[in-house]
C-alpha cells in the first residue's frame, strides 16, 4: 500500500504516531533538562513546559487512535446493518404474500394494545 495513501485515509492514526513521537521526545528532553539542573527552581520550567507538554501529546495521540477504532467498528457495525438488511429484504421478496386463516388484519395483539384500540 502507498504511504500517502495510508496517510490520507487513516489520518488520525498517522497524527496519533507523530504525537506519540513528539511527546516521548519531550518527555526525554525534560528529563535531560531537569537531571542537568541542580536547584528546584532550575527543574520547575522543564516540568511545566516539557513534562506538561509531553504528557498532553501522548493523551491526544491515544485520543486519536481510540477515535480510529471507533470509526473502525462502526464500519463493520454499518457493514454487518447492510447485509441484513439485504437479506431481509431478499427474504421478504421471495415469500409470497398470506393472509390470516382467521380473516383478522394480522395485527399482533401487542399492536392494538399498544395503540389503545383494546380496552380491558
């Protein structure tokens, strides 16, 4: 499969690999930054920019990726919908048309219960 192609049609999961990427990286430069740093004041700008940063890139991406697979299942959801519905269809075509041997419309009794036409 082409690479572009891939990036085109599964986006976000491309965004989440590069999120994941920048938010280890920045993880990995506020360590360095904080382990060089003697004093709590030296340490403080590297866990507000880079650890803050870092952690908030690594929940979008896992936002990202849970979105993919959401969409991923609705899919299949939508796929599995399609195909019974064409075959209800189909099955609906093939059985011929009968009529109750009582001579009623074929309401079920929940039907005319259900739209008040039945008192008890």
């Amino acid at each position: 499969m082409d690479f572009y192609k891939w990036v085109r049609t599964q986006w976000d999961r491309a965004a989440a690999i590069v999120l994941v990427i920048v938010g280890l990286v920045a993880l990995i430069l506020g360590w360095i930054g904080v382990s060089g740093a003697t004093l709590p004041t030296e340490q403080i700008p590297y866990l507000s920019s880079d650890g803050l940063f870092g952690i908030f890139a690594l929940g979008v991406a896992a936002t990202l990726w849970l979105s993919a697979d959401l969409r991923d299942e609705w899919r299949k959801l939508d796929d599995i919908h399609r195909d019974l519905r064409a075959a209800r269809e189909a099955e609906h075509e093939d059985a011929p048309l009968s009529r109750s041997s009582n001579g009623s419309s074929g309401r079920s009794r929940r039907a005319t219960a259900s739209t008040g036409a039945e008192k008890d």
